[in-house]
C-alpha cells in the first residue's frame, strides 16, 4: 500500500532522515518507536507532504506521492493527526468537523453519513457540536482530532503521539477506538513515545534511532525483546545502534515513567489475538 525507498529529509541543511525503507501493508498498524529526536513527527511530515525529502521516493497506492503538496496527498486518502492536535479553537466541533471534509472528491460518502459514524465511535462530540474546540478535555480534543482526520475518508491514517498528556483510562478508550477503526480495515502509522501501549496495538512495529531504522519485528516479538523492554520501558540507553552513549537519550523522565506504570494495565486489554501474518497467511 505504501512504499517508502531510501527516502531523506531535514530542515534546511540538517538532515534528519537518512534513507529510509519502509514497506506498508493495506489493513496494517504499524507503529514507530524511538526516544525524543529519533525523527519519528520529521518522518510522518515526509509521508504527509509538510516536509519535502531530499532523496528517495515515497509511493501511495502505486503512484509516487512526494512531489505533491499537501493537499494532494490528503485528496489521495492520505491523512496524517499532528501531535498536539493543531484544532481550530475557537471553531465550534462541528465546525472543525467541516474543515475536514473540505476536500472533494468523486464517490465520496456524503458527509451526513460520515458524521453518523463518527458519533457512533465518539458520542460525546455529538453531545459538544456546539461547544469551542479550545474548551474541550484533552482526551475531547484528541476525539476530535481523531474525527475531523476520518472527515477525509483516509485509507491510511498517521497518528503523532495519540497518547501525549492524556490519563491512562481515557488513552484506553482512543486506542480501542483507533482498533475498531483498524478492524474495519483502516490502514495506520502509529508514532508514539510509550512503547507498551503502542506495541498493544500494532501488528509490527519499527524501532527508530537518530533517523534511522534500527530493528524491525511482529510488535509481539518487539514486546519481549529484552533489549527493547529494557531501552524503551525505562530501564537504560539503546545499544541497537552503535553511537556514542549521551547522557539521558533514550530514557524517559521521571514524569513520563509515572505515566508508563498507569498505562501497563491499558495495555494489557489492547493487545491484538494474532499478528497481521496470522490474519493474513505468510504469503500475504
């Protein structure tokens, strides 16, 4: 479904990328894992268009997508969910909701349709249309992120950081909502900094260090890795990369580890019966 070959990018003359492979499977999650400045929101704006790549290809669907801008990309069912959420505020749900059913295309579901499905996923953003996006809870605001992103009738969904400053219960909800939507064949780049809950959901995951893809397995298999248990549940630096050790990268703050402890009984409920092979059969 997607295919990612050599690609590279970065900010000017810094490059952050550097030639990354990727293939995707339509029906997939996929989640990509890795400390803070590993590249994992550089990597998703590369796929979305809001960074241009310096070398390499991204192809959609069998067609290259990353000489198109953003809007394009979005028309091809393409739709990425940027950390922090980026809603309008002072915009009404409903509005917003609006914003992201802006882009026409033939044979799309009409947009009253669209909206019943998602008060079934999220009803109490049928109950707040009204309300200011900026008034919302957090975990509202995500909802809605969520929402207005399936306005677009994406094929392939990239979520930056779903989790970030939400209590565990309420992350439970979000990834049982985003497993229900995978369940009916949504395909999703999952990039998010707390591993355990991530990998709960995947099918397979990537391990990502200083732009570059160090390890990739079944999320189940990454789950009892000791090496990935160790690096990225806490416990100490990453040694699947060869670099010099630097004083706190890969670790999470103490703040982050409080968070962790709570959200290790929500995964323990996300957890996927089989891996995408086992839905699909090897050769798929």
């Amino acid at each position: 479904m997607l295919e990612l070959a050599g690609i590279r990018a970065g900010y000017g003359r810094i490059e952050v990328l550097h030639g990354l492979d990727l293939a995707v499977r339509e029906g997939e999650i996929i989640t990509i894992i890795g400390a803070n400045g590993a590249g994992k929101s550089t990597l998703l704006k590369a796929l979305s268009g809001v960074v241009k790549l310096s070398a390499g290809s991204v192809t959609f669907r069998d067609e290259r997508i990353d000489k198109f801008s953003v809007e394009q990309i979005v028309q091809r069912r393409l739709v990425q969910i940027p950390e922090g959420r980026q809603l309008f505020g002072p915009l009404t749900v409903r509005e917003n909701l609006a914003l992201g059913a802006y882009s026409r295309r033939r044979g799309a579901v009409p947009v009253a349709q669209r909206l019943r499905r998602i008060f079934a996923l999220f009803p109490r953003l049928e109950e707040r249309l009204d309300q200011q996006a900026g008034t919302l809870s957090g975990g509202e605001q995500q909802m809605l992120a969520i929402a207005r992103a399936l306005m677009a009738e994406p094929l392939l969904l990239l979520l930056d950081e779903p989790s970030m400053g939400l209590a565990p219960l309420v992350v439970r909800d979000i990834f049982a909502a985003l497993r229900a939507l995978n369940q009916e064949g949504l395909t999703m780049i999952l990039v998010e900094q707390d591993a355990r809950i991530a990998l709960s959901l995947a099918h397979r995951g990537v391990v990502m260090e200083r732009g570059r893809f160090v390890l990739e397995d079944s999320a189940r298999a990454l789950l009892e890795n000791p090496e990935v248990q160790a690096i990225y549940f806490g416990q100490r630096e990453s040694n699947l990369a060869r670099r010099e050790a630097k004083p706190g990268y890969g670790e999470l703050s103490p703040g982050r580890r409080e968070a962790d402890r709570g959200h290790q009984e929500v995964s323990h409920g996300l957890s996927l019966e089989t891996t995408w092979a086992d839905d699909q059969g090897e050769g798929a």
